[in-house]
C-alpha cells in the first residue's frame, strides 16, 4: 500500500490543474467584471480582495500542512503506544485561541480601512448625480446642472461622482460592475455612494444593472454608463440643457403608401440600423454643440453594452412604413404621450413626480426601455405599440389599435395609434436629439 503512494506526482498533478483553471479564467475578456481598477473604490476593493486572498491561503495551507503531518506523523501502526489524553490542556487552549484571534486582527485593519476609506464623505466640489430607481428604469438627476435624464449616465473622468440613491418604489440596487457599488436604494430613505473614474480612461460605455429583486421585470432594469473626458461632458450636458424645439414643422407631405407592406426593407433588417429620415427631420433645428457617446464607437469598441434581446414573438410591425414616418405628423400625434412623459426640457425642478423617462432628447439616447433594446426604429416602434408585450409588466400602457394591455388582459383604453402612425411618432421621436 506505502509503495503505491506518490505524493509528489499528486502534488504535480493538482498544480497543474489549478494552473490551466487559473490560466482559462485568464483567457476571456470580463468587460462587467468587478476585480478592476477603473475607479479609486474598485481598486480599493480589489486589492483588499488580493490581501485578503494572499492572508487566507497562508492560514489554509498553514493548516492543512498540520493537519496531513499529524495524520501521517500519529497514524496508527500495530506497535504504537496509548496517546496521551489532552482534554483541559490550558496550553493549547490558549494556543488556539490566540492564533486565531491574531489572524483576525491582521484581516481586519485593512478591511476596517478599506470599508472607512470608501464609506467617507465625498468630495464637497463633487459630480453630484441622483440615482432614482423606478419599476423598471433609472432616472438620473444632475442638480448642479439642473438636468434630469433617463437609463443612461454621464460621468467625466478624473472628477468623483456623489450619488445619492433614491427609490419611488420597492427596493432597487445600484450596480456599475466595472466602476464600483453596488448599493441598495431603499424606501423612505437615501443612501449615498461616491467613487471618481480614473482619469487615464478613454471615453468608455460600460453596463450598469439592478441588483435587487424588484419584481417582474427586475432582469430588464439595466442603464448604460459612459465615462467621458471632460469636454466631452460638458457638451453633453449642454446639450441635454436645451430644451426642444418648438419651432412650427413645415407640413408633412402626403403619406407616400408603403410600397411593400410585410415585406421588411433590405434597410432596416439588422437590429440598429435607422431608416433615413428624408422626410423632414430639418424641421426641428439642430443646434452646436450637440455630443453624445458616438454609436460608432459603442459598436466598435462597447459592444458588450448592446442589447442583444430578442423582439418577442407574436409583436407584429408592418416595418416597410418606418421609411414614411414623418416628424410634423409625429409631433401632433405625440400629444397623448405628454400625459407621462415629459418632452419640452430636461429641467428640474420638477412640478410634479416623475412617472415616465424625459424624451426630450430620447434621439440622442442609444437604448430604450432601461437598456433592454437598441434605440432604433424597429425596436422603437414596437415598444409604441405595445411595450407590455417588448417587457413584462411595463407600467406603459399599449398605444397600438387592438392592442392587450398585459396588465390588465383587456384592450388598451389608449389604444388608438395605426401602425403608420406609431412610424410617424417613431421618426419624431428619433429627430429629438
Ligand atoms: Cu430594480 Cu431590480
């Protein structure tokens, strides 16, 4: 039996084979992972992690090597003698109480640092954002630049960012993996969170998610982050501080027929691409500076940020009349969605609570519905029709004719758009940048 026991060649092998498992953890790029150092708070934490990870090997294999030396030291053998009892040993009472009680002791102090560090105040000069959770979307309030916005958030890099996180609701989480969080957003009462993207960052897009269950649509409360250089930022924000145009539309053109009804043209088939607007989206003036994160670049560097859901079967669109959708019809038909959502300006303070995202700049956002869908007009006119269909438990009722209000299994009392026009909404809608 001793004979066939070989140590070394087990040891050999268990190295290796957490070598390739480390190795394979290597291998992938983690563009939501955690362990990174994007932001002060990350990096805190990160290394607190390699520290802790370093203190509690040395104590594991401390431990296990005693262990295995005292089950092969004092192993049984036919000649060995009675052990000696140890019960009411002081010594060894002693020994391993105090061992411990050290171990703990050098694990706390940096963890007591770390949870200081990352739970002070912020910088008083600080980006100051409120986070607000809503089922099932983010709005995002800028006070220093009286602007409030909606799934998407803008931070420049270099400049430390206070949240304060708010809910109108349930309980909801805070969570940019890849910055720093998450934190808990909590009725009747505000938490707070501050961490500063590093100012080495290129312009980047990361995920952003709830991380507490809020109910049937809680996977789908996602938000985008965009960490940007500084006058990158300040164009944005200028941009979101003007409010829309109200300057009259020329009128529309007749509505041209759809050529091909059913029939999805070769120009809007993959997800995300806009169809061309050559109807009359000059009619809302665009004004300089307007900036935000290039879609280009979100597809060639970000695409983890893309959503990638399907459309839900069974939500039918004629989408050959998106190419007819005209911004002046648009417009007036748009009236009805003023009820929820605000469309002239961005500004705080609000008159009343906040019910639905602002849309006054809905065309310069790349996702809608909190993140779950690409921000074009297919997805854009599907969600109009029925967007309880696009996301379960959508508090939005359907504005498609005919259409099922899933939350109340009965027809929509707001369904009263046709197809082509919930296209002319959808052009007007895209023409707000
Ligand atoms: Cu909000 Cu989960």
């Amino acid at each position: 039996m001793v004979g066939t026991f070989r140590p070394r060649r087990l040891i050999s092998v268990a190295l290796l084979g957490a070598l390739a498992l480390g190795l394979a953890a290597c291998g992938e790029a983690h563009p939501n992972t955690t362990f990174s150092h994007n932001s002060e708070y990350n990096t805190s934490i990160d290394q607190l992690w390699d520290k802790l990870l370093l203190l509690g090997t040395i104590v594991f294999v401390g431990v296990e090597v005693a262990l295995l030396y005292v089950i092969f030291r004092f192993r049984r053998r036919p000649d060995s003698p009675q052990p000696k009892p140890v019960h009411g040993s002081t010594t060894l009472e002693i020994t391993w109480t105090v061992i411990p009680a050290l171990v703990l002791i050098v694990i706390a102090i940096p963890t007591v640092q770390t949870i200081f560090r990352t739970q002070a105040k912020a910088a008083p000069d600080a980006l100051q954002v409120e986070a607000i959770g809503h089922q099932w979307w983010w709005e995002f309030r800028y006070p220093q630049y009286n602007i409030a916005v909606a799934n998407e958030l803008y931070l420049p890099v270099g400049r430390t960012v206070s949240f304060k996180l708010k809910t109108v609701d349930v309980l909801h989480s805070f969570w940019i993996p890849a910055m720093g969080g998450k934190r808990d957003l909590i009725t009747n009462r505000t938490n707070y969170m501050w961490f500063t993207p590093n100012d080495t960052l290129p312009s980047s897009a990361w995920n952003g998610a709830c991380a507490e269950f809020c109910g049937e649509s809680h996977a789908n409360m996602k938000f985008r982050t965009y960490t940007v250089k500084p006058d990158e930022f300040e164009s944005w924000v200028k941009n979101q501080q003007q409010g829309i145009a109200v300057a009259a539309v020329p009128p529309a053109p007749a509505a041209a027929a759809p050529a091909s009804a059913g029939v999805v043209p070769a120009a809007l088939t993959p997800a995300g691409v806009q169809p061309a607007l050559a109807v009359s989206a000059a009619a809302i003036p665009q004004r300089a500076p307007v900036w935000a994160f290039p879609a280009d670049k979100i597809e060639s560097q970000f695409g983890y940020t893309i959503p990638k859901t399907p459309i839900p079967a069974g939500n039918e669109f004629d989408d050959a009349l998106l190419l007819n959708g005209d911004v002046a019809r648009g417009q007036s038909a748009a009236g009805l969605c003023m009820a929820c959502h605000a469309f002239t300006s961005n500004a705080m303070p609000y008159a009343v609570d906040v019910i639905a995202p602002n849309l006054t700049h809905i065309g310069s956002r790349h996702t809608i519905g909190s993140g779950l869908y690409p921000n074009d007009a297919r997805h854009l006119a599907r969600w109009i029709k029925n967007s309880g269909h696009m996301k379960p438990g959508s508090k939005m009722t359907p504005f498609g004719k005919g259409q099922i209000d899933g939350n109340t299994g009965k027809p929509s009392g707001m369904g009263m758009y046709t197809d082509a026009q919930i296209a002319d909404i959808v052009a007007y809608l895209q023409a707000l940048k």
